[in-house]
C-alpha cells in the first residue's frame, strides 16, 4: 500500500513526459504536486507552451491537488524559488523530483561552449539548484524537530552504460547527477531524507529525437506498453513512499515492466605488487591479463551511425535516429 496524502511535491519539467506522468501518479496516491515547467523545446529554446496548466487541470479534474509554477530550474533562484512555492502552498515539502531537463546533441569535436554550458546546466546545476534549498529545508525542520522525512530522486540516463557518442555533454551531466545524489544521501541520511536516481525510459517527444523508433514499436507490441512513462512514475512513486525509508544512495533503471538495480563506480578487478609498485613496462603485461584471454575492445556504436558521424561530424536534434537512449 503506498499512500502519499498529506505530503508535498515538486517535480521539475512536470509538464509533459515522464515528469507528468511522476506528477500524475504522486498525486494520484494522494501527494500535492507542484507541477514545473518552463514549457522549453527539445533543445532548450524557450516557447509560448504552458504545459504545466494543462497538467495541473488534469490532476484536480481527478480529484488531487496541484499548482503550476513556471520556475527556470537551472538557475540557483528558480530553484529555490520552485520549493518556496511548495512550502507557501502547503506549508511543507516531502518529496522532490529533479526530472526537467533537455538535450542538445552533437560530437564532442563539433559541440560549441552554449551547448555544452546549457546541457550541464538544465541537468546538473538544475538538480543542485532545487535539492539545495529542498535540503535547506529539511535540515530547518529537523532542527524545529519537526524533520525526518525527505524524498528526493534524481534523473539520470542508461546511456551511461552505452557510451554516449553525440551526447558527451548529456551523460557528463547525468554522470554528475549520480554522484551528486550519492553524496547527498550521504549527507541527508541523519535527517531522514534519501535521494535515488533513476535511469528512464520512456517514449517522449525527447526520447524521439534519440531513439530507435523501431525497438520502441517492438517494445510497444509486447502484453505493456514499454513506452509508457507510467512505468518509471510508479518506481518514482515508490522511492517517495514511507516504505521506501531504508533506500538511499541507490540507482535504478527502469524499461517498462524491467526494473534493474544498477551498481557503478565499484572496484572490478585489481593488480597488486605491494613490494616496489608497477612500471609501465610490467602494466603493458599485467593490465591486459585482468581482462583475460576473451578480452575485447570497447563496443561502439553500430555501423551506420558511425558512417553518419564521420560523413556529417554531428549528430544534430533532427529526427534522424542516432543513439539507443537518452
Ligand atoms: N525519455 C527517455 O527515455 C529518457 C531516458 C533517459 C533519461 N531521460 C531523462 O528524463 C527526463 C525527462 O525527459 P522526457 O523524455 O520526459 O522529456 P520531455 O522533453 O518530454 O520533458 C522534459 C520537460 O522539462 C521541461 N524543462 C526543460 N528545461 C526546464 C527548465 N530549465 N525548467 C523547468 N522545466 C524545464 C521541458 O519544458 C519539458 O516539458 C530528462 O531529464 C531526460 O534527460 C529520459
């Protein structure tokens, strides 16, 4: 049984995408959402759009509660001023979900500083910007002795295990939300606030622009819809929950009805030499050794978009598919 009433969330980029889905889902177990979103295109660039009014009429047309707010989450002050509405609103913040964010893909060779800049500053600097004052909060409320109960879950991508060719900037700034979350589990841990990550899939308009169009019809056939952001909103959901209280620090992928716990940054193998330490000489023979006699170079990408990057040197945001997941 997972029940949210009487918590407060926000969730950032909530307008459309898995983070509606994350808003629809927490409010449908009974949180109050604060609904977020610039209402931004793919690639960042500002629109007239305000989809975070459409949700909100959706979540009260279902009997929840939820405000829009249209806070710049990759800014210090959009992000505080995002957790500020929650507690004007409703007088506390329970949960928070860092989900907003876009891409703008292109090889690391041909990426300008903007693009660069703005990527890691949507996701990364976004995710700070809203835990930081979230936990500020927190803290706050534990030292009124009111505290300790605090969801955070953070947003990263299983292009982290694919490489990321054309997207160095995008999983460089997911790579950071993983050890930023980390660290504040770390952190957040004696004030009864865990942070997750999770690793989606989802068929969006942002999925669009970098997946396979085919393995999503694939997946879209099988008895659930894979597509589907409720998948991911439903772990969201339980990460949020009281149930969750002992998970912290913790990575998950999810792919429709797959949910995989994911480990990194772990010592693999070693080699040792206690007495006098390694030359290079001697590592030119013991490192190929820890991969064995199967030992294979890194996989790359499939042909075709290894044709593509070299004959264009980019991988622009156009509907040419180019990269199994965001
Ligand atoms: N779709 C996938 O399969 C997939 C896979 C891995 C990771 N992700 C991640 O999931 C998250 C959601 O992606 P999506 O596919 O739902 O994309 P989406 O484009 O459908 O939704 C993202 C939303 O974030 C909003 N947004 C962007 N910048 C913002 C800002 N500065 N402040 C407030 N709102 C802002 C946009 O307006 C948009 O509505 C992203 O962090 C993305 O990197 C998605």
């Amino acid at each position: 049984m997972i029940d949210l009433s009487g918590r407060v969330a926000v969730v950032t980029g909530s307008g459309r995408g898995i983070g509606r889905a994350e808003a629809t889902r927490l409010a449908a177990y009974g949180a109050k959402v604060v609904v977020n979103d610039l209402g931004v295109a793919t690639d960042g660039s500002a629109t007239d759009e305000s989809p975070a009014d459409e949700v909100v009429s959706e979540i009260t047309a279902a009997g929840g509660e939820a405000v829009s707010d249209r806070s710049d989450i990759s800014t210090a002050d959009g992000g505080a001023a995002l957790v500020q509405r929650a507690t004007d609103e409703w007088g506390r913040l329970d949960i928070v979900v860092n989900n907003a964010g876009f891409g703008r893909p292109r090889m690391a060779f041909n990426m300008t500083e903007a693009e660069w800049d703005d990527v890691i500053r949507v996701h990364l600097k976004g995710t700070f910007s809203v835990t930081s004052p979230a936990c500020r909060w927190w803290r706050e409320e534990a030292k009124a002795g009111r505290g300790g109960y605090g969801r955070i879950v953070n947003t990263a991508t299983g292009l982290l295990m694919a490489g990321g060719a054309g997207q160095s900037n995008y999983v460089a700034a997911k790579a950071g939300v993983m050890a930023f979350t980390n660290a504040v589990a770390t952190e957040m841990a004696p004030y009864g606030v865990t942070a997750n990550t999770i690793m989606p899939s989802a068929y969006t308009r942002l999925a669009a622009i970098g997946w396979r169009s085919r393995q999503h019809r694939e997946a879209a056939a099988g008895p659930i819809d894979a597509g589907d952001p409720v998948h991911v909103a439903e772990m969201v959901c339980y990460c949020a929950s009281p149930e969750a209280g002992y998970l912290s620090g913790q990575t998950f992928q999810v792919r429709g009805g797959i949910v995989e716990h994911i480990r990194a940054w772990e010592v693999d193998r070693l080699a040792e030499r206690g007495d006098r330490g390694w030359a290079a000489p001697d590592l030119a023979g013991e490192i190929p050794r820890m991969f064995g006699a199967g030992a294979k170079p890194a996989e790359l990408p499939p042909k075709e978009w290894q044709q593509e990057y070299q004959a264009t040197g980019t991988a622009s945001t156009s509907s040419t598919p180019r990269t199994d997941t965001f």
